[in-house]
C-alpha cells in the first residue's frame, strides 16, 4: 500500500436518520493525524457531495483519477444477531420487544431482514461489542427464543439503483457474478420498492465482491 487516503462521509445512505458528528469536525480530526506519516492523505469528496454517497459513486470517483492505481476499502464489519422462534410472526409485540432490548443496551441496527420464523439484526462489530452479549441475555428472557447466535465476520454489500425495478432478472445476474466468482452469499434480502438488493458476504470476500459488481455492472 502506497497511499492511506482517509475519507469522511457527510452521512452513510443507511443512516440517515442518525445523528452524527458534523462531517467538518470528523475531517480536523484526521487532519490532526496526516504529520504522523507521509503516506496519509484526506479526500473530502463525500462531505463535499452534501449527500449520501454510495461506495460504487466513491470507487468510480477515485477511479477515473487513479486509473491506473490498485484501490481497496478499509471499513469497519458487521455481526448479525439472528433470532429464530417458531409462529413469531402470530405472536403480537414481539418486534417491539426485541427493539426495546437493543434500546435498552444502547444499541443501534444497520439492518434488519427477516423470514418467516426467524428475524436478523445487522449491526456494527466494533459499536456493538461492549452491549451485544447483555443484550443476548435480555432477549432470553424477555421473548424466549427457541435459538439466538450472532454470526461475526460479515459484510454487507448493496447494490442500489433506481431503474432495477424495471429490469427482470438484475437480482439473478448479480447473485450470478457473486458466484462465478467464488463469492458465498450468506444473507439476501431486497425491499418492495426495488430500489436496492442487499447481500452478506465473508468480511474476507467483500473487497472482491465490489471489485465483482463493479466491473459487471458499473464500469
């Protein structure tokens, strides 16, 4: 790795509802950090954006002025909670207690797909790590889950695009491109509006999974 380029969002596409600290605040702070090495460098394009950016926008941005440089994320990863409990979905409240739980511990999700008796919370590992295993234990208690176990090592991709809905089979070609790589979907889920398919994938898979749908479906 030549370059380390720090690069502070104005506010995440799945959080926009968060406060946040003020994007101007979060650049000083790794302004503070640039004299520690020559290699490190800020890019305030998303805070300049004034708008959610979507990582696809940020690889194509950095790629038509590197397009001849290597280019990988650095992030933080998600763990998924999953609880599973048969006829859940017939058992009036049980959504508001499980919230309350992880209100109660201080813990926000990123995400939350469900099934028929089962229903996951993404959430941040390195926000969630000092509330998740309380939190486990008020869930046994208050809504009594025939199984509850949290996966770590995940990573969530998005494709996002408005013009999906109108497309048959963009769900098929990407679950296609992630396998014909050697990519494992670990967790699928899309909503009514279409606007965007969301995939888990191996922590460990997740820079090649946006190299992959970078190059099939935006350059």
């Amino acid at each position: 790795m030549n370059q380390l380029i720090f690069l502070p969002n104005y506010i995440s596409p799945f959080k926009r509802d968060s406060n946040v600290t003020p994007g101007e605040i979060r650049a000083e702070m790794i302004r503070r950090i640039l004299p520690l090495n020559s290699a490190f460098s800020i890019s305030e394009y998303e805070l300049e954006r004034q708008e959610p950016s979507y990582s696809y926008d940020t690889l194509r941005y950095f790629r038509e002025r590197m397009p001849d440089a290597e280019i990988s994320f650095i992030i933080g990863f998600d763990s998924v909670l999953t609880i599973e409990k048969d006829l859940m979905n017939a058992e009036i409240g049980f959504g508001r207690k499980v919230l309350e739980v992880f209100e109660d511990n201080d813990l926000s999700f990123e995400h939350l797909p469900s099934g028929i008796d089962s229903v996951s919370l993404v959430v941040e590992t390195g926000k969630s790590a000092p509330y998740i295993y309380q939190a486990m234990g008020d869930l046994e208690k208050e809504i009594k889950p025939d199984s509850l176990h949290v996966t770590d090592g995940m990573a969530v991709v998005a494709a996002v695009g408005r013009k999906m809905a109108f497309q048959p089979g963009s769900s098929g070609k990407i679950f296609a491109k992630l396998g014909e790589n050697g990519i494992n979907i670990r967790m699928i889920t899309q909503g009514p509006e279409e606007l965007n398919i969301i995939v888990g994938v191996d922590s460990a898979d997740f820079e090649k999974a946006i190299r992959v749908l970078y190059n099939s479906f935006v350059k």
